[in-house]
C-alpha cells in the first residue's frame, strides 16, 4: 500500500544532564580531527564506534540508556569530556590568523564605510568588514535554527519563510566567501563525496574553520551520494547505493520561525524545483547542502540530489542548476550573502549568471554592468588537466533549461551560449562549464605550477593573441589538513618534540625544523606501530570482504596470513581511472615476484580505489589486481581492499612505507594522497606530475623518470616501470632493510625527516588558503567592494569604458617602431625604442603601450619575456601617438622584442584577461 497520510518525528537519544554537550560535539565535525576528542567517542563503546563507521551521531543513537549513567558517573570519562569540552570551547572563542593578520595590518574599522549601492559615500575601501560575530567565524544575529542539544527548532531571525521569493540587500558587502563545491569529502560518517574533488574541499573548509577566514561551503545533499564498492568471485566491481539517513548523519535542517523547512526554488522549464536546505558544522564555518527530495518537487525533480556524478547529460546539467542557482539563493535565503564566490571546479558556474540576475533585477543594470560587478567577485579553480574532464552540454539542452534566464538576463540564445564557447561564432561547439567559470571570474587558478602550465596552453584558444605563459590562469598548489591525516601516534610525538602549538603553526618551517629532535628510535617504533595495525587492519577488511562474498571458511581464515607486520609495504589507492595506471608494478610479474618474496627483504603491496561505475577499463585493472593478488606466489605480499573511503584513506597513508604513484604525465593535475603520507613518515615514489614537481628534492623520496612526456604509451609504460623495478632493487629495498646494530634503518630514518621537514610546511591547507587569501579572496573583495560603490557607478563607468574599448580596438595598430643601433650591444647597455601608435578614437589613458623583451631561444621564441612600458611622449595628430621606452641589456646572448597595446583600465582588473593585444 502507498500515499499512506504518515506524520513523521525524530527520536533523540535522551543524554543525562552531564553529557549533554556530548551531542553538540558530535554535531560539530571539529572532533573528526582532534585525536582526544575521537578517542573520547571510542570510549564510550569502541565496537560499536567500529559498527557505525565512526559516526559520532549513530553512536550516540546505538548506546543504551544504561551505558549513558555508567559514564556519567565515570570520573574518567568526565575529567576526559571536561578536557575535550575546554579544548572545542577554547578553539570556538580564540584569536583566529585571519583576525590577527588582517585587523592588525588594515585596521579594525569596518569596510567599506557607507559606499555600497543605495549609499553616496565614494571612500576607496580601507579595512575587513569581518568580526568575530560573522557567521563563519562565530555567532551570527541569525541564531542557529536547530538546537543541537534538544534537537527541536529554535526561534529565527531571518525574514525569509517557507519557499524563497526575494534577495537581500547587495549594499555595504562584508568580506564573506562562498565556496561551492559538487562535493565535501569531510568525514566518513557523511558520505557525500566520491574522491580526491572531495576531499580537498572538506580539507579546504577544515583549514578555513582553523585560520578563521569568513568562509561559507555551499554543495548539495545527497541522497544516496557516491556508490559502495564491491567485487564479484571474478574481482569485477559492483556498486550499490545505500541511502543516507539525514536524521543519523550529523546535519541539522535550516528553518524558519514556524519550524518549517527553509525552501529556495529554482527556474527549470515550465516549473520551480525547490530544494531544501541543511547544516553541517566543521568548526567554525558552517557547510550549507541542498536537497530537491521534498513534496514541492515532482519524482523526477526529486531525485537530482539522488546519487553523485549519477545519471546522464540532462540529470547532470540539472543538479549543476541546483548548486549553482539555488546554492547562490540559499545563502542569500539565510540572511549571509557572499561578496566573494569561489567555484571548486566548473560544477557551480551557474551560480554567476545568478548573481548577474540578482545584481539586474536589484539594481537595474544592463547585463554588461552586472556582469562587471560580479565578475569582479568571482575565484574559479580548474582541477583538470585534459578537455576530456570538462562538463559539456549540447547548445539544445543549455538552451532548454536556460531559456528562462534569456529574458531575465535581457540577452538572446546566441549571447548565452557564447559565455561557454572558446569560438562563439561556432554553432556546433558544445557548451563549457569551465570556460562559462573562465570567462566570469576575476582570478583563475589551476592547483599546482605544472598545473597552471598546462591549464594555460589548455585554454590558450581563450586569450589567442597572448603568448601561452601570459594566459591569465596562475597556480595555487594544493594541500592537505594536516590535523586530520595525521596519526595519533605521530600526533604525539610532535606534541612532545615540536610543540604543543604545532597544529596551528603548520606553515612554519621553523617548527618543522624541529623533526631533527625526534630521537631515530623513538620515530622508527612510532611508525612501525602504525604499520602493523595497517596490517591487522587489512587482515580483518579482508576478512569482511570474504565473507560478504561468501568464501568458505578456510578461505577467511587464511586472511590472518596476509601481509607481514615488518614487510617493506608499499600503498597505491586512488581512483580507478587508466591514466593512473594501478596495474604499472605488475608489468613484469616474474621480476616482481623476486623482489616481493625476497626471504630477507620482503615486500608487500596494498591497493584500493574505486572505477568509475561506467568506466569499463578501470574496472578491468581492479580485476587484473584481484586475479594476479589470487596466485600462489603473491597470495600473501599483494592485496586488494574493496571500498575505497575515508577511513581505508587514513588507515593507508597513516602505515605504508612508500606511496606509489605512476600516472601519465601530465595527467595529474595535483594529487594530494602523497602529501597525507609525509606527515606520518610515510615516503614517495612517484611520477614528476602534479605537486610531486614541487615536492621532490632527491633525498626526499624517489622521482619515476626525469619529468619525461611519450607519445608512444605502450614503450612509456615499458620505461617507466622498469624504472620501478629498479629503484626497488637498487635504492628503496636496500635503504630500509640496512640496519645498525641497534636494528634501526639510520638512512631510511634520515630520509623520513627530510621528507617531514621538506613537505608538510609546504603542502597543507593552511599556506593552502593563506595564499588564496592574499592571491585572490582579497583582492577580489577589494575589486568587487570598489565596485559596489558611489551607487554601483563604478561598475557602470566600466561597463561603458569596457564596451568602447572592444568597439574601437580594430583601430589601434603600430605604425613604426624604431630603436638606437641594435649592433655590438654591450651588457649593461641601454637601448631607446620608439614607436609611432595610431589609437584612433581612443586616448593615451585608454591604453598601455609595452615593450616585450628578453632572451630569444632556438625557435625564435622568447620563453621567459619581460615588459616595460613605454611613456606617452607627445601626439602627432589624427589619433596617432608617439612612445617611448628603454632596454636594459643585463645578459648576453641572442634577445629580440616586440612592441605592444594593452588596454589599461583604471581598475585592479588584470589587462591580459580583456584578450585584446595589438602587436608591432
């Protein structure tokens, strides 16, 4: 039977007076990366802490009333919750690096002073509009809408009730950043994530939560999120998709002042998709998800927030409406609009036409206008290294589920669609996510300095008249949270030799410095603690997977004799993608079975990861895994554990010994498994790709190849795992099995400090967000905030100047470019240059004119120009123009130059974005 009228209620474990805050913990993920407070929720019941999957939440659900008073009257357990309750509570109130760092160097008076649109006051901006009291730093006037201790709804503030029908007020715009993200890999106990995408973001709002940046998460509820791995007898992937109990994860839902769900609506054709709204806490930012599973919605609308990177094109370009358009409305439903907006791959670029909408409907601006204003305040990270990776829609389906915006946005199909082509002109070419972020951000950056090359000879169709390095796409390599991936083991030991304030001194390389104090001994036995629980870890996974699998059990039994607690391990889990090869070290097994099952110097491979569910050859290298780890003679050294997620994730990078990676260079944008392993002592073999390029300084780790690229992959693969084999047999093996007399790897030990000191000050989230802060939050709020001001006029003057410019630029060129002789130059010599510039109905102030110069290499390029620019000296009527500049001669060698126009506009806006260049 169906349509049963059920009233529905949720049931809250009923705590006693002394543990009541133990629900606000386990409502606040700032306990998944503090080791006390985890091992506090061990101690309530270890097994079933185990049994829930860590979740404090279900924990707390499964444990009986009886439990509950025996802990209460625990003076053990209570002096360890009032010591974990100190800590939360200390962590909540402090000074935060964002306050000390920008109040102390601007000053503590709010920004802007009265310049936003509806106020006269034109002050250039001088000060953060952030305190303590914003909403991701602190309490904000807007309480929390769900009392985390009684679970019932508290009274709000907030206007805005039942469905979302208006916008708040753009004016006076505090420094508040959105950062959206198609997934938040946060914690095992939620489950909205798939991988690497994920994981960085949660870690991104961690270090956030730690530095105290106003930063909001903005992403999208999953249902049943990213599919459970399993294999077949024949070690073919399955998938399931298990259901989220919201009501057993730790959110809480947003609601109004009668109770009621918070409820944004968002246009689709002939209809309003609607999509609730939940909390997730991590410390002190605040992570907002939307779900479309509500009544409003019909059963297909309800099912977009069913499954990650589920469905084809069409449910696709769907649930990138939901988080980019209703994500944007969500926070603006909640009172806490963002000034600055952060798009974690190209998922959410709707949510920039939104704000072009909202800035027009507000304001009255055309869409050129808006479009300034919002660009202005716009960040997009590109994760991808090949076009393959980018979301692309048919002009037809943009079309069908944009259509409603053309009116709003008072432009036609054709406008549209050219926001997400490299070629407008192009009828055929399909519509880019990516490009659509591009070309409405103010500052792009790709997630490593390989990255960023490859980012910029990528999208160079974009910006065709710049020389490839002058694409204005920078880097900003990625990082870990290094709190939460480190063990607790190790944890303990730097308390002990590094400082108790390490954890918020994590950039520090002073700190670091102080690695060297470990005693050898005292680090080696840490780390080898960690390996063997790896293996009794993996035993006993092992063991789970036989028997969901049904093996006999003789099988499950001869689990215990997998792995070897003092064997050499080596890890390589990621995604299942072909590009990563998994299967590399098996190329040549006859070799490989020699060095695994070496009687002295044993060695043992552990994999895990996760296929796509329609990538049919990844699936095909899992199996090749299983089939090979079957044989008689790697029975006990190879492993495959199914179900790749965050907790195999930290058992791995916590107790391997050497961390492989072998993808095709340079298809790895950044990767950050690696950099998870450092910390725990763990060291690298890999590839030069991604942040390994960085990273790697010789006595750190072990590179895979010289940086080399092949056209030929099959002799590619030859090389370079012949380039495995060998650093095992010749360096790796033999560097950890020589031991002293005292039975320690001295070497081995040296090489794990340097890889410590080296790479965890580097690659951790927190130099991470202190560089997107200085590179690009703040300026982009500095931009978006000059803007915004003297009633928006900012914004319109450059919309004007912006459009006159592109009419007119057809008239500029060069007419003659003259320079002193250019024979016999001598270093230190200076040369004058002058050129004869024809501007037509443009000024002087209009544009820059430069010299372009530097050393000339073997193809007549120059690989590493510099400009200068040239003075205006004097005019020659009808619109021509007469420059001057000088060359200073520094190197010898071969040099050549160009001359140059440049728009130059009055704002802190990059002129290379504007892709107008007029060469000499």
């Amino acid at each position: 039977m169906t349509g049963i009228p059920l009233r529905t209620f949720a049931v809250q474990p009923r705590l006693p007076e002394s543990l009541r805050r133990l629900r606000e913990l386990a409502y606040n993920l700032w306990w998944t990366w503090n080791p006390d407070a985890v091992q506090l929720f061990r101690r309530i019941d270890e097994r079933v802490f185990e049994e829930v999957e860590h979740s404090a939440v279900k924990l707390l659900g499964a444990i009986d009333q009886a439990r509950f008073e025996e802990l209460a009257r625990d003076e053990g357990f209570m002096a360890h919750l009032d010591r974990v309750l100190h800590a939360f509570d200390q962590y909540m109130c402090s000074p935060t690096w964002y306050e000390e760092t920008y109040k102390r160097r601007l000053g503590s008076e709010q920004f802007p002073p009265n310049n936003g649109p509806g106020d006269h006051d034109g002050a250039r901006p001088t000060a953060p509009a952030s305190s303590p009291d914003s909403p991701a730093t602190g309490s904000r006037d807007r309480q929390s809408t769900t009392d985390h201790d009684s679970g019932q709804p508290k009274s709000s503030s907030n206007p805005v009730a039942g469905v979302y029908a208006g916008h708040t007020d753009f004016g006076k715009p505090e420094f508040r950043i959105a950062y959206f993200s198609a997934e938040f890999g946060l914690h095992e106990s939620v489950p909205v994530y798939s991988g690497g995408l994920g994981v960085l973001a949660g870690d991104h709002l961690k270090s956030a939560s730690d530095l105290g940046l106003p930063l909001v998460g903005v992403g999208l509820m999953y249902r049943m999120g990213y599919f459970r791995q399993y294999l077949n007898v024949d070690g073919w992937q399955q998938e399931m998709y298990p259901e989220n109990d919201f009501f057993n994860l730790p959110v809480s839902p947003e609601l109004d002042k009668q109770g009621r769900p918070i409820l944004v609506s968002v246009p689709f054709p002939d209809r309003e998709v609607y999509a609730r709204i939940w909390r997730i806490q991590a410390g002190r930012v605040s992570l907002y998800l939307l779900d479309t599973n509500v009544p409003q919605n019909s059963p297909a609308d309800r099912e977009i927030t069913g499954q990650l990177y589920g469905g084809d094109q069409d449910m696709r370009i769907r649930q990138e409406m939901i988080l980019g358009i209703g994500g944007l409305r969500a926070l603006y439903a909640l009172g806490i609009p963002p000034s600055v907006c952060h798009m974690n791959e190209g998922h959410s670029a709707f949510l920039a036409l939104e704000r072009i909408h909202m800035a027009m409907e507000k304001y009255g601006l055309s869409f050129e206008e808006a479009r300034e204003w919002v660009t202005a305040g716009n960040i997009f990270t590109t994760h991808t290294p090949v076009p393959a990776g980018i979301d692309l829609f048919p002009p037809g389906l943009v079309e069908h589920y944009l259509s409603a915006y053309l009116g709003r946005l008072k432009i036609d199909r054709q406008q549209l669609l050219a926001l997400g082509r490299q070629n407008p002109n192009d009828p055929n070419e399909p519509f880019s996510m990516a490009i659509l972020a591009l070309k409405l951000a103010h500052i792009s950056n790709g997630v490593s300095q390989l990255h960023g090359q490859v980012a910029r000879r990528m999208w160079h169709g974009l910006w065709p008249q710049l020389p490839e390095n002058e694409v204005p796409i920078i880097s900003i390599t990625n990082g870990v949270h290094t709190p939460t991936w480190v063990s607790r083991d190790m944890n303990l030991l730097f308390e002990r030799y590094l400082g108790l304030d390490w954890r918020n001194r994590l950039a520090d390389h002073s700190i670091w410095k102080r690695v060297e104090n470990i005693p050898d001994a005292e680090l080696w036995r840490t780390h080898e603690r960690r390996r063997e629980r790896l293996v009794i870890y993996a035993r006993q996974r092992l063991k789970w997977q036989l028997r969901r699998r049904g093996a006999p059990p003789a099988e499950i039994d001869r689990a215990d004799e997998v792995l070897d607690p003092e064997a050499l391990t080596i890890g390589f889990a990621r995604r299942f993608a072909t590009y990563k090869r998994a299967t590399l070290i098996l190329r040549q097994l006859d070799r490989l079975e020699k060095i695994l099952n070496n009687k002295d110097r044993p060695v043992q491979i552990i994999f895990a990861g996760k296929a796509h569910p329609r990538d049919h050859g990844g699936k095909e290298l899992i199996a090749q895994i299983v089939h090979v780890s079957r044989r008689p003679e790697f029975r006990r050294r190879i492993v495959f554990l199914e179900d790749y997620d965050y907790s195999l994730a930290r058992a791995l990078v916590q107790g391997v010994d050497v961390w492989l990676n072998n993808p095709r260079r340079p298809l790895e944008a950044s990767g950050t498994s690696g950099m998870k392993v450092a910390v725990n002592g763990g060291l690298n073999l890999s590839v030069l790709d991604g942040w390994w390029c960085e990273g790697y300084q010789t006595d750190n780790g072990w590179a895979i190849g010289a940086g080399e690229e092949y056209t030929d992959l099959n002799y590619q693969d030859e090389v370079e795992s012949r380039a495995i084999y060998d650093l095992l047999e010749d360096e790796i093996v033999p560097l950890f099995y020589t031991r002293g007399s005292d039975g320690l790897p001295r070497g081995w030990i040296r090489m794990m400090k340097r890889s410590m000191q080296t790479i965890t000050p580097v690659f951790n989230t927190h130099r991470m967000l202190q560089e997107y802060m200085e590179r690009c939050y703040w300026p982009a709020w500095l931009h978006y905030a000059e803007l915004g001001g003297e009633n928006l006029e900012p914004a319109r003057r450059l919309a004007s100047w912006r459009r006159r410019i592109v009419e007119n630029w057809s008239a500029i060129r060069v007419e003659s470019v003259q320079a002193d002789q250019l024979e016999n130059i001598a270093v230190g010599q200076e040369i004058e240059v002058q050129a004869l510039v024809h501007l037509g109905p443009l000024s002087p102030d209009d544009v820059e004119v430069q010299l372009y110069h530097g050393r000339v290499d073997s193809l007549g390029e120059i690989p590493a120009p510099q400009t200068v620019s040239m003075a205006h000296s004097g005019s020659k009527g009808d619109g021509r123009h007469i420059y001057v500049g000088y060359l200073l001669c520094q190197t010898s060698g071969q040099h050549g130059f160009a001359v140059r126009v440049l728009p130059k506009p009055k704002n802190p806006i990059n002129p290379l974005s504007f892709g107008l260049v007029t060469w000499g």
